[in-house]
C-alpha cells in the first residue's frame, strides 16, 4: 500500500521538470515519513533495544554512482542522507554513528524516530517476545526516456533486530543494482535471505544475459531458495 503513494510523488516530481534522481529520493520520502507504515522511515520497528536503526541506499546508472547508508539512527530521510554521500563524498556507504554525524554536519536534522505506538509494542514484545508479522522495504526504480534508471531503497528493517544489523537495502546489488546498459532491480522481503545471493545484481546479470525482467525475477529467486 505504501508503494503506489510514492511511486505518484515520484512521477509528480519528474513530470514537473524534477531530475530522476530528485524523482527517486522524493517518491521514497513518502514511505519515510508515514507514521503507519512500519517498515521504513518514521514509525518503523525499533530494534531489541528500542532503537529505530534504518538502511538504505540510492544508485545512479550515469556513471554507475551509488550511496548509502546503514544503521543509521534519528534521522527521518536516509534516502537522502545516500543521495548526499553519492554527490558529496567520496565513499559509497557509511554506518552508524558516522552516518548519522555526516548526516548532522550535512545539516539533516536529527529526529525521533521511535513513534509512541511503536515504543508500546516494543515494550509488549520485550515481555511476551512475539516476533512482528513481518517487514518490508521500498524499493522504486526510474527510466527515463533516454535509457537512464535509477533506484532508490529504504527500510527499518527486521523488527527487534540485534542493535547494528544490517539487512540488504543498503547493500549495492544486494537490495538494489542498476545498470543503465541493461535493467535494474529492487528487493523487498527478509533481507537474510536476499543478501547471501546478491539477487538484485543476480537479476539484472539475468537480464544481461537475454531472460525478460519477470524471468530474471523467478530465475535470481530460485537460486535464494534453492
Ligand atoms: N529487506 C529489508 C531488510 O531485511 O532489512
């Protein structure tokens, strides 16, 4: 439900003379910043320790630039903070607490993220340890009409994780690989799973290799369930 949403602020920007990249970033703003999705952003599942800790990544297939960042705490846009480490740094990722000071001295705002109905559950899961239904990320992916992509992904990631897990959102080729040559792919789902396969890169190397988009889909999760 949170996809479509951002998928139309992301189109709205584009339409609106916005680059692909501010499309991307913009449309993955929405999922940051809704309180009722539980699984990116604001409002997202803490970790055991009650601390919302958030991935994410941005890749450009121009240049085949990326950033990311992973673990990062009290900052409401990671997608952003990516983008910023992508265009400003010379680094692809940063994690915990230097994310979050590159991030501060970047001029983001720091931010609480653990909502009060988020701490509630936490607090109940601390006594009766009933794991969360699930999950999710956004991924969102863009061409434009010359053959340019870029995607973008963000998530909270696995609800109660052990403090400092990282999941494959952050991961280039992991959660997110994008090629101007040839595709791009986003991953959702337990993130475990995904990274030991590197199934976004997987994907498109598929793609590369002749399958059609939906092929290369089935065919990079055969091998993660295999
Ligand atoms: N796919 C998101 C995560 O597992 O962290």
């Amino acid at each position: 439900p949170f996809g479509k949403p951002a998928n139309e602020q992301s189109l709205k920007v584009f339409q609106e003379g916005g680059s692909l990249l501010d499309a991307v970033e913009r449309g993955i703003h929405v999922a940051e910043a809704d309180v009722s999705n539980a699984s990116v952003g604001l409002g997202g599942i803490p970790n055991s320790e009650g601390v919302v800790q958030l991935d994410a990544c941005i890749m450009d297939g121009e240049g085949h630039r990326a950033g990311s960042v992973a673990a990062l705490e009290d900052i409401l846009h990671p997608i952003s903070v990516a983008r910023r480490i992508m265009d400003d740094s010379k680094h692809v990722m940063l994690a915990g607490d230097g994310a979050r000071q590159f991030a501060l001295a970047k001029g983001f705002a720091s931010t609480e993220l653990l909502t009060e109905e988020r701490e509630a559950e936490w607090k109940k899961w601390r006594n009766d340890n009933h794991p969360p239904d699930n999950h999710d990320t956004i991924a969102l992916l863009g061409l434009d009409g010359n053959h340019h992509i870029v995607g973008g992904c963000s998530t909270s990631g696995w609800g109660y994780k052990l403090p400092g897990r990282v999941g494959d959102s952050p991961i280039i080729g992991s959660g997110l690989y994008v090629d101007n040559q040839i595709g791009a792919a986003g991953a959702t789902g337990l993130g475990e799973n995904v990274m030991r396969h590197c199934t976004s890169f997987l994907a498109v190397e598929y793609m590369r290799q002749g399958l059609h988009p939906e092929e290369a889909c089935v065919e990079a999760i055969r091998r993660a369930i295999a």
